[in-house]
C-alpha cells in the first residue's frame, strides 16, 4: 500500500486521465451551429418506436430532423378524404421534446405514394387532389417546419419531356404547371417555411449529371423567371465511394451558379455506398471518409449553404442495404456512425468539413 499522498496522487492523475478521455467532442450540429450552419438526419418510423440507443445519439449529433418517409403521401394518405398524421406527429413531438428542428420531405415525388392515388390521378382531377393535400398537410404544420422539400426528383433528361421534366404521373397530368401548383400553394399556405426543390444525381461528370446539373439550372431559372417561389436547392448527396468523377471545380461551380441567382442549397441526405470498395473496414472507411470530405469541401465552401443532413445517422439502419446491397453481403458504412454506434470516420470527415467551412 503506498503512503497517502501517494495514493492521492495517483488517484488524482488517473481521474485527470479518465476527464480528458471522456470529455465527449461536440456533436455534429454543434460543431455546425459554430459555422452557422446545422447538422441533422433522416429518422424512419422504425428507428422512432424501437431504436431508444439510436434516438439518444440523434440527440447528441443532430439538431434538425426529416421523416424517412412519415411526411409523404404513402403515409399521410390513406385515402383520398382522410389525412392520418399519427407517425409523422410521433416524430415531430420527438423532436420538439428534444429541442431539435424538423423539415418537411415531400409534397410531390412519383415514389412514396399509396396505390389509390396512381389509380385516381387524372389530368382533370390532378390540380384540386394536390391543393387540397399541399393545403391539408402544409397547413397541419403552419409555422412548425424549417423547410419543406415541396417537390422531390423532378427532373431527368433522358424522359425528353419540355424543362427536362421527369415523365411522371403528376408531370402527366399537369405538366410544368405542377411546380406552379406546388410551390404557391405552399408559400400561402405557411409562408414561414423555406420551399426547395429537391433532387439526387448532380455530384459527378458521369455525363447523365453533367445534363442533370444544366437542366436543374435551367429549371430554376424558367421558375424565377416564372415568379414561381421556389427558394432553395436541396442535393440529396447520396455518394458513391467508388466513383471517380467527383470534380471539386464542378460541383462548386454548380453550388456558385444556384447561389447567383439568389437561391441557398441545403445538403438534405448525405450518405457514402461502399458497394463498389473492397470489404477490408479501416480500407473502405477511409475511401468513404475521403470521397465525402471532397465533396463536402467543395460544397460548404459556399455561403449559400445552409446545412447537412445525412440519410439516417447509423449503418443499423439505411435504406442502403436494400436497394445497392453489397455483392459479399456485408453491411454497408454509410452513415457517421457504425452499427454499433461507433463514431467513424466518416463522422470525422464531416466534423473536419463543418469545421474548414466559413463562417456564415
Ligand atoms: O429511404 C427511404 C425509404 O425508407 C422509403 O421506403 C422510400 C419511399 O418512401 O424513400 C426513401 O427515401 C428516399 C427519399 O425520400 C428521396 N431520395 C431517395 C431516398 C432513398 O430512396
């Protein structure tokens, strides 16, 4: 046994050692809010009810939230007359009880949408069916969400449609006027919240998003030009770690381009697929890490920028493993923290982008 004052000063260092190892580093959005900028996530209906180890990490990272798929028409529709806000209610007193933010995501898509609406969609009804629902939701939430993503993945090219305009059933039904539907029914409806125009598919040169840059330009400025209050762009950023057309000039440019014609840019669901990486975790990691890094560095350099969100915010649960599944089956490592909650780094890469922006 060594003398007492010994044993205090070993008491004494070790506990200084244990208070400097635990000293947590800033969560994400408080990292952000330093920039002026604010960190957030996607949170599904499953994560919601049964994940109380993921909402607690929520809580330490994020400060804005966005439904998964609560604030869509699949879920808020049962049926032509009835509105059912149950889910997305449940999360919205989640994140009002935890002081967090929440974004609304989305009024139109051609995805996310219960069957009797494709059945009953016809160019005579089509005009009154999204007053009525943009009125009916926008309006439940008047003044309660940051943003809404009033429309979602509106464009592509390849569909050879007038503005570049997705053939879809709205777009059928009420072509280019959809947008003019959506967008001023919105803003009168809760003028408080800021409306984006949100889409996936600008982050490379692959030469299907050099068009889907230009043709997103060209709709915004048909839209200003139009009136039509249009506000913000929201770029998805769901990343592919194996790609390498990822041209920092480029996608600046494109930001710099939005930002002149006075609109901001949100990233609204960042995450980084490793399907195309080897399965080694410190070598797909650091991949993963780095392509995000460059991607976020060239897009936070912009003022115009208001934030992040990432499309969940742990591997345990992304969309990801469905739809680009790895051929080895392993889980992929998309998300700022791991399966086991884990911070990666990709959690890193973000934190260090966050931190090099400039302040707003
Ligand atoms: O990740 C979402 C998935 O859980 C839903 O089933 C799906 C349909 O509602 O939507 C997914 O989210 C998409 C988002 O709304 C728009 N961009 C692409 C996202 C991934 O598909």
């Amino acid at each position: 046994m060594p003398p007492l004052s010994r044993r205090k000063f070993i008491a004494g260092s070790s506990l200084a050692l244990i208070a400097a190892d635990a000293a947590p580093q800033p969560g994400l959005h408080a990292r952000a809010r330093a920039r002026g900028l604010f960190y957030g996530s996607a949170v599904n209906d499953d994560t919601l009810t049964n994940d109380p180890a993921v909402l607690g990490r929520i809580k330490a990272e994020c400060g804005v939230l966005v439904g998964e798929a609560q604030f869509k028409w699949g879920d808020l529709r049962p049926d032509a007359k009835t509105f059912d806000f149950t889910r997305a209610d449940a999360l919205l007193a989640f994140a009002t009880k935890s002081g967090l933010r929440m974004r609304g995501h989305t009024l139109l898509w051609h995805e996310g949408n219960p069957a009797w609406l494709e059945k009953t969609l016809t160019p005579a009804n089509a005009e009154k069916l999204l007053v009525d629902h943009i009125r009916g939701v926008v309006g439940h939430w008047k003044g309660k969400l940051m943003h809404w993503d009033v429309v979602n993945e509106v464009i592509d090219s390849d569909d050879k449609q007038p503005l570049n305009l997705r053939k879809t059933l709205w777009q059928q039904a009420l072509g280019a006027r959809m947008l003019d539907i959506a967008y001023h029914t919105t803003a009168e409806t809760d003028p408080s919240a800021l409306r984006v125009i949100n889409d996936y598919g600008t982050d490379y040169t692959l030469a299907w998003q050099d068009r889907k840059r230009g043709a997103m330009l060209d709709l915004l400025a048909d839209l200003l030009h139009r009136k039509v209050p249009v506000q913000a762009v929201g770029l998805q950023a769901h990343l592919d770690g194996g790609e390498v057309t990822l041209d920092q000039k480029v996608l600046a440019k494109f930001v710099a381009d939005i930002a002149s014609m006075g609109l901001k840019v949100i990233v609204t669901e960042l995450d980084v697929r490793d399907q195309r990486l080897p399965a080694d975790i410190p070598s797909r990691d650091e991949t993963v890490a780095a392509h995000a890094r460059a991607w976020l560095d060239a897009v936070l350099s912009n003022r115009a920028v208001l934030g992040v969100l990432s499309w969940g915010i742990s591997d345990r649960n992304t969309w990801l493993n469905g739809q680009f599944a790895r051929a080895d089956k392993l889980p992929q490592r998309a998300l700022p923290l791991d399966a086991a909650l884990n911070r990666t780094k990709l959690w890193s890469a973000i934190a260090a982008s966050i931190d090099a922006a400039p302040v707003r």
